[in-house]
C-alpha cells in the first residue's frame, strides 16, 4: 500500500502542475482530494489493517493529503494570476497617473503678486479676526456711518469680528513703520451676503497702499493702468469713473472691458460689457491721523481689488461660487 500512496502522489502533483484552468484543475483536486478519491478511501480503511501497518499507511496518506492540498491552493494562485495577466490587452496605451496642481486663485493670487512686484511693492500680511478700530474706524468708517452697512459683517465673541477687507491690514503696516510705504496685502475676507453668480460670504481680496512725500492722483492712475495691461493685454479698455469710500478722497472705481463676453454684454457683466475690478483713491487725511502720520507732510494712494472677479475673468467663468466647490472636473478644466 506504500508503493500505492507513494505512486498516488506522483500522479497528483502532475496533474496539479499540468492543469491550465479552473475546471482541469478541479477536476484533479476530486480525483486526488475528493470524498470518493483513492487516497481518502485508504484512510478510511486503516482500521482493517494491523496495528503497525495502519501507522505507516496513516502517517503516509496524511503527510501527502497535507502535500497536496499547499499544492493545489499553488496551483490555484498560479492558475488566477495567468488569467489577470491574459486579461490585460497590453496593446493599449498606459495611462499617466493624475498630477495634482495649485487652486486656480492660488494661482491668480501668485500672478497679481507677481506684476505688483514688478511695481515695487512688497507683500504684508494680517490677522483674519480683527476689531472695530482696525476694521472701520481707523479707515474713518465710524460706527454711524452707512458704509458700514454695505460690509454685512460676521461679529464674534468679545467685540471681534471677520474682517470685510483687507484695508486693516494697511492700517497696522503704517503704525508699525513711517513713510516711504509701498504694500499689497492679499488674503481672504467675508461678508455675510447670500451667495449667487458673483457674490460670496467669503473670497479674496488685494489691497494696495503707497504713501510718501507728494505722492499724486496721476501716479494712482498710471500704475493701475500698466497692472491691468499686464495682467489683461495692452487691448483692453479701461476707464476710470468718479466713485466714494470713506477712507479715500478724491475716490475712483476703475473698470475693464468683460474679457467673458468681450464686451458684448453678459451675465458676468450685468449687460454692460464692463467689470468693475478696483476701487481706489487717495487716502483721506483722517486715516494718515488714525496711525500718527502728518497729513501735511505725507500723501498716498490706495486701491481694492477682488482677486476672484479678476480670477473669472481671466479663466471665463461665469460663477464664482464654482471655486469653492472643488469640483475636479472644473478646477481641472481651469
């Protein structure tokens, strides 16, 4: 019976190793493992046999039962793996793996920096929680003024409050330093509007400052034009239009033709073939008083822009409330 068991194991591991599917290999795990196989029968017929046979047969049957069955889960292994492989139509084209990239206003917001660099100023930086002195009074917007109630303002715990602008931070750069000042200050600000195509409670805005001796209207005006044929084209229109802030005067608003429609009118655009990118003017004495400047002595200018407005402008978008979705399908397409 040896000879038996020892020829059974023979034929097992060939028909193991010759199998090439699933069925053929079935087929040899029932014949060489099944209920009804030779070698299960064996075992159950030890107890006919005499004592010192039955340890030899025993021992041999379980030693190949445990053989056999590492050989057919390698079998198994071996068999799934070839048809993963078959599988594969490796005539195809491989796919290049996705590459993320930085949000289309980090980008914008890295362009402006950029020619505003060009143009001399440095970049500063301030808190998003702030108070009401930085926020509105010291940009001479008191607590009585109507401006206050165009800025729709999310008010905190202990008389804190979102910032609406980014104008503070122009406030505490001109206490911490004296005059020459030439600053952009970029970041995020919030009002507490309802969201539609081109407002939301929260976006980004840049600020511009420069204040020294004699600063003029002019100077206002030639650098706001060179930043937008920098950053639209030398072809776009441009046109300054009497306007009122409280923390400039005289003030202007500064619009560019719509690069969505081209000028045509769109939604964008309100029909008009114009955006309004920038509000600016030169600083009102009252603000060079709040942080200990000589308004005899020191003059400047200050500008506002909407870095999202720019940003639709610039990729075509039509929504604004599209950059904060981060929906890849269109943050990828822009």
């Amino acid at each position: 019976m040896l000879d038996r068991v020892r020829q059974i194991g023979e034929e097992a591991r060939d028909a193991f190793a010759a199998a090439r599917d699933e069925q053929a290999l079935e087929n040899a795990r029932v014949r060489y493992l099944g209920r009804k196989s030779e070698l299960n029968l064996m075992s159950r017929g030890l107890g006919e046999l005499a004592p010192e046979e039955r340890k030899k047969i025993g021992r041999a049957t379980n030693e190949l039962k445990n053989e056999l069955a590492a050989l057919l889960e390698a079998a198994r292994e071996r068999i799934e793996k070839g048809a993963a492989v078959a599988a594969l139509d490796l005539t195809l084209p491989g796919r290049l793996p996705w590459v993320g990239r930085k949000h289309v206003i980090t980008r914008t917001l890295e362009r402006l920096e950029e020619i505003f660099r060009t143009l001399g100023f440095e970049i500063a930086i301030g808190p998003h929680i702030e108070d009401d002195f930085h926020n509105f009074d010291a940009l001479n917007i008191p607590a009585d003024h109507p401006a206050r109630d165009m800025h729709d303002t999310f008010f905190i715990e202990g008389g804190k409050l979102l910032r609406t602008h980014t104008s503070p931070v122009q406030i505490r750069v001109m206490q911490s330093r004296k005059p020459p000042v030439r600053i952009i200050a970029p970041g995020r600000v919030y009002r507490n509007e309802a969201s539609d195509a081109s407002h939301s409670a929260e976006f980004y805005q840049m600020e511009g400052l420069y204040v020294d001796r004699n600063v003029r209207v002019g100077e206002l005006k030639g650098v706001l034009t060179k930043f937008l044929h920098e950053l639209y084209g030398e072809d776009v229109g441009v046109r300054f239009r009497a306007g009122f802030f409280p923390f400039t005067e005289p003030s202007t608003e500064v619009d560019v033709e719509c690069r969505v429609c081209r000028g045509k009118g769109c939604s964008v655009c309100s029909g008009t073939g114009w955006v309004e990118l920038l509000g600016a003017g030169m600083v009102d004495p009252r603000v060079f008083e709040a942080v200990g400047y000589d308004p005899d002595v020191y003059s400047g200018y200050a500008f506002g822009l909407g870095v999202d407005r720019i940003c639709m402008m610039l990729t075509g978008t039509d929504d604004i409330r599209l950059f904060l979705e981060n929906d890849l399908r269109f943050l990828d397409r822009v």
